[in-house]
C-alpha cells in the first residue's frame, strides 16, 4: 500500500492509525463487544489494554449497574464508602489509571521508590513519572524536578533499575522513546516490591479506566469495547485487518487532504460496508429463538446467562 499511494514511512503509519481509529469507532463495531472476566478480590478492577470503558457487567449471574464519577460528588456518595461495606455490587468508575494495582496498608496508599524492570535492549530508555509523596510538613504534594518540571525521570541502567524518589500515586507515565520488549512497573517499600503495571513495547503513554465495586471471588462477567492501540512498529497487531477497507480509508484520507470531502465520504462509507459485509460471515445474529414452554410458543431473546427457573 505505501507503493500505491506513493507514501513515505511517517505518513503512511500516520494514515493507517487514522483509519484503523476512524473504523473503531464506526457504527460498524457498534453491536461488538467482548466477553471477559476480572477478579474482583482486591475492590479495584482496571481494563485491559486495548479496550475502553466497561459497558456492562453480570455478577454471580445477574446483571449490576455501572456508576459514573459523579457519584463521588454527592453527600455520602459511593465512594467515600468503605468497600468492605459497599452496598451495590455493581461497578464505580473511578476515571483513569496508569497502572493496574497499587500497594495499599491501611486503607491507604503506601509510599515507596519506583522499580523498572525490563529487556537488556532497553537499557538507557528514560521513563518520566507524575505523582505525589509526603513532603517536609507531612502533606501529599506533586513531585517537581529540579529544574522545574513537574515529574520525575527515570533512566534505565540495567535490566532491573530502581529510583530515588518516593511516590504514593503514580499518576502519569510517558516514555520518551518506545521499548522494544515488555517491561514491568514495581513500588518497593520497606524493602519489598510489589508490581503495579506491565506495558507493551509499544505503550508509550499507558492509561486504563478504572473501577471500584465490593471485595468478592464472585464470579463475574465485564462487557467491553475495543478502542484503537497506536501503531509503532511493524509486528503490531492491525485492527481491521481488511485491507480492502483499509485502503478505502486511505483514499478517504487522502481526498480529505485535498479538500474533497464528498469524495472522502464515499471512500469511508465504502470502507464500512466492506467490513459489515466481512462481519456478516463472522459474526451470528444476536437473537436467538425462544421456547416459553407454553403451548411451544416462541419468544424473541438474547443470549445470557440467567438463574435457574428464571
């Protein structure tokens, strides 16, 4: 494809980020979304990489609502609830969150020096860190370097690398340059490290939602949505993965850039009628047939998981 629209490696990397954004979030992907399970044990869940928000949840097979943030604006909201007596046991959206765990004592957040572990090849990456730690009269404040910045940065020096500065909330993180291979985020304090977030090569500035909801082994089922991951290098995973779509968006973009948005729209639409015409084949109708045991009526349903003799 770069041959066929004459692009050079930037742009054609720019131009397939943008369509593969652009189909995600389409109305062809609107009826798609992904089973999965998450522990709940410790009270706090965060979502995979590679998706977005949750947008449904079934706990010990009945369905549970979903609270939005501003539930911790209202007197005696959710979230000032202990979790252990949390009342609901649905999910509280808590925003974003850079890692996926913390270290807790005492129902707070305990500080500690950050610890990098990752490949010998990424040795010398800098990894710059936002968050806070108890300053000289005992209060939580942001973290400032010396030359003023907000944050803290922090080179690797070898495949196991650990920092001089305290934190309690980790709240951002970028990294100056992509890693080559995985590597892992760890808290050590007092001595002991616990991880709080592992990261894809390609994950140059992590972010995940993230929820509160009741302590429980419940089993329990989360519907998400997959949103687009950045492309960085070539053995990325490409989502669509039609190339006839995608060169439809390709030449939608490139109408775009000469100002031809008719010709734009048509591409695109062409683009999203190639792949509902791909996830025809793949994907079944969502309703399935229904007997209510009645004369063997037949009732229209969805596919779920309800307690018996319902």
């Amino acid at each position: 494809m770069m041959a066929r629209f004459s692009l050079s490696n930037a742009e054609f990397l720019r131009k397939l980020n943008r369509a593969c954004e652009y189909y995600l979030q389409s109305d062809v992907f609107n009826d798609l979304y992904t089973q999965m399970s998450i522990s709940g044990a410790s009270g706090y869940i965060v979502s995979p990489r590679g998706y977005g928000r949750i947008k449904g949840m079934v706990r010990d097979q009945y369905p549970q609502p979903i609270f939005n943030q501003f539930t911790q604006f209202i007197a005696y909201g959710l979230i000032g609830v202990a979790n252990s007596q949390l009342w609901t046991g649905g999910l509280i959206d808590l925003g974003e969150t850079c890692t996926q765990s913390e270290v807790w004592a005492n129902g707070a957040e305990s500080e500690g020096v950050l610890r990098i572990k990752c490949a010998l090849g990424d040795v010398g990456k800098v990894v710059r860190f936002n968050g806070t730690y108890t300053d000289p009269d005992g209060r939580e404040s942001n973290i400032w370097m010396t030359d003023g910045s907000r944050g803290y940065r922090l080179t690797t020096s070898g495949t196991t690398t650990t920092g001089g500065q305290n934190f309690i909330k980790v709240l951002d993180i970028q990294t100056e340059t992509a890693f080559l291979a995985p590597w892992t985020l760890w808290k050590v304090v007092a001595g002991v490290e616990t991880q709080i977030g592992y990261y894809e090569p390609n994950e140059t500035r992590p972010i995940y939602p993230k929820y509160k909801l009741r302590p429980s082994t419940d089993p329990m089922r989360f519907f998400l949505k997959r949103v687009h991951v950045p492309l960085i290098y070539d053995s990325d995973r490409v989502r669509p993965d039609n190339i006839n779509a995608l060169e439809a968006g390709f030449r939608a973009l490139t109408c775009e850039d000469n100002q031809d948005y008719k010709g734009a729209d048509e591409s695109w639409a062409r683009g999203r009628e190639i792949l509902k015409a791909q996830f025809k084949e793949l994907v079944p109708s969502p309703t399935i047939q229904l007997t209510d045991g009645v004369r063997g009526r037949a009732a229209r349903g969805y596919p779920g998981a309800y307690p018996p003799g319902a």
